[in-house]
C-alpha cells in the first residue's frame, strides 16, 4: 500500500467518554450501518466504508484502560495502516496511533469537544450557532447535525438543509438525522425528499435504531 492510499485520520479525544475516535476526514462514528464495523475487542473496532471494504479508521472505548500490548488486540499492530497529520505518523498501525495520543493531547480532550461541551451547554440557538460552526470549522463533522437543528431554530432553512442532507450522507444509519433532513427539506419546498426522509426514519425506528 502506497503513502498516499493510507487514510489521513482525524483525531477525536472525547474524554469526558473516555474514547479515542480515529477517522478518515470527514468521516465520523455516529449513526454507521453496524456491518461496516470490525470489532477486534470488546474496546476496539475497524470502521470501514462498506462490510470488508476499506478501513476509515477506528474507535477505542475506555481509552484510558486500553491494554495494545493484550494478545486480543495483537493486530492492531499490523495492517491498515494510516496516516494522522496531527501526531506528524505516516503509515503506521492503530497501535501506534493509540500510544501517540496517549502522549500528546494525553488525557486533555481535542479542541473540538471543548467547542462541542460549550455548544452543547447553550440554550439559546444564535448563542449556540458560532459555537457549533467553530466546533465544525475545529474539523469534527458531527457537529454538521447539530448546525444544522440550530438553524433551522433560527429560520435558516436553506443552510439548515445543506447542513442537514450531508449528515445523512455520512451518517445514514440514524432515524434522527433523517427526521430532521426531513423537516429541513419540507421546509424549503422538497417535498419529494422529505417524504422520502421521513419513510426512512420510520424505518430505521421500526429496526430499533
């Protein structure tokens, strides 16, 4: 696998979860079809973008604990390999990834859950707008969702609805982020979509999700 075939991975510490979420650019765990995971241990799992297709990266639960040196996680050592540009590795194992954060930002969560935690804490949706837009601009994709409910609390539907068709683009899993690209497109005059949407967050509820 060549240096430019391995994924650039975005580092999310949510420590206030204690979990480490390795992913792609643009990628996020949220809401994903349950057969693209590849779960290594009950505390570590492959994303990727299809079942058995290419690896997006990889999520850690109970980071702080997390043993790479257990014979369970003995491939985390070995392919896929990835690239993180903000811990300066280039094609190395998530193993490696693992130890680097622990190292640097250690147990101090990444920029963007500072901005999530303040947004998130905010009632009034033109105080919580910049907010999320930071935590977006921080690089954390997630928070294209929560941009896009509060605009559309502030009348913004165009915006809401851009905002709000790409989450399900990325996170298509979620009845939720469906109910609301419904409510967004009906609101802007996209019946067909919202109608389309809404029959998809039944369906998802229907499955439990």
């Amino acid at each position: 696998m060549s240096d430019e075939a391995h994924p650039k991975l975005y580092i999310n510490h949510v420590a206030e979860l204690d979990w480490l979420i390795a992913l792609e650019f643009g990628r996020v765990d949220d809401a994903q079809p349950p057969d693209n995971w590849r779960g290594v241990s009950d505390a570590f799992g492959y994303l990727h973008d299809a079942p058995g297709g290419r690896a997006l990266g990889f999520k850690v639960v109970e980071f702080s604990e997390f043993d790479v040196e257990a014979a369970e996680v003995e491939e985390i050592w070995g392919e896929p390999l990835f690239d993180v540009p903000l811990l300066g590795l280039n094609g190395v194992p998530a193993g490696e990834v693992v130890l680097a954060t622990r190292a640097l930002p250690g147990e101090q969560p990444t920029i963007n859950r500072i901005y999530f935690g303040a947004a998130a804490g905010t009632e009034d949706p033109s105080e919580a707008l910049p907010l999320w837009l930071a935590c977006l601009e921080s690089g954390d994709s997630m928070a294209h969702f929560a941009l896009g409910y509060t605009l559309f609390e502030l009348g913004r539907f165009p915006e809401s609805y851009r905002h709000l068709r790409h989450y399900t683009e990325i996170a298509p899993h979620g009845s939720w982020n469906w109910c609301w690209f419904g409510k967004a497109a009906e609101a802007v005059g996209e019946k067909d979509e919202a109608v389309a949407a809404y029959e998809r967050a039944l369906l998802l509820e229907a499955d439990d999700d």
